[in-house]
C-alpha cells in the first residue's frame, strides 16, 4: 500500500521533472547548474570554515568536571538479606 504510493509519487515528480525541464534550452540547463553548484560550493565552504572557528570556543562556558559520587541505597532485604530488622 504504502509502496504502490511511494512508487506513484516518484513517478509523478519524475514525469514533472521531465516536462519543465525540456522547456529549458541547454544553454540555459548549463547557466541553472552552474549557478546551484556555486550556491551549494559556496555554502559548504562557509559551514566547514566557520565550523572550524568554532573549535575550542565554549562561548565563556567550561565544562565541570564532577567526581563519581557513591550510590547511596537504602538497607533493603535484597542488599541485605541476613539483615532482620
């Protein structure tokens, strides 16, 4: 059920694909790739470089580091079986 919609979705996003682009001439397809590869190149270029200018930056912020405190548990007959109250 859900496949056989899925598998008509697909069809129909293809074929509307397929119809607006053959109304654009090559020359055009060529002018719309470029401008989306420098589009997407130029935003992948800015996610990576200000990715790294933000290593080793909290923002004021400094992780604490806390110790392992111990469990404290109450006197149950499981922790204690031989232990009659």
């Amino acid at each position: 059920m859900v496949g056989k919609f899925i598998m008509k979705a697909q069809a129909w996003a293809d074929e509307r694909l397929r119809r607006l682009a053959g109304r654009i001439t090559p020359d055009m397809r060529v002018v719309i790739v470029l401008v989306m590869m420098l589009a997407f190149g130029g935003l992948s270029v800015y996610m990576t470089v200000s990715a790294i200018y933000r290593i080793g930056r909290n923002d004021g912020r400094e992780t604490g580091i806390e110790h392992i405190r111990r469990l404290q548990l109450s006197n149950d007959s499981i922790i204690n079986p031989f232990n009659k109250q």
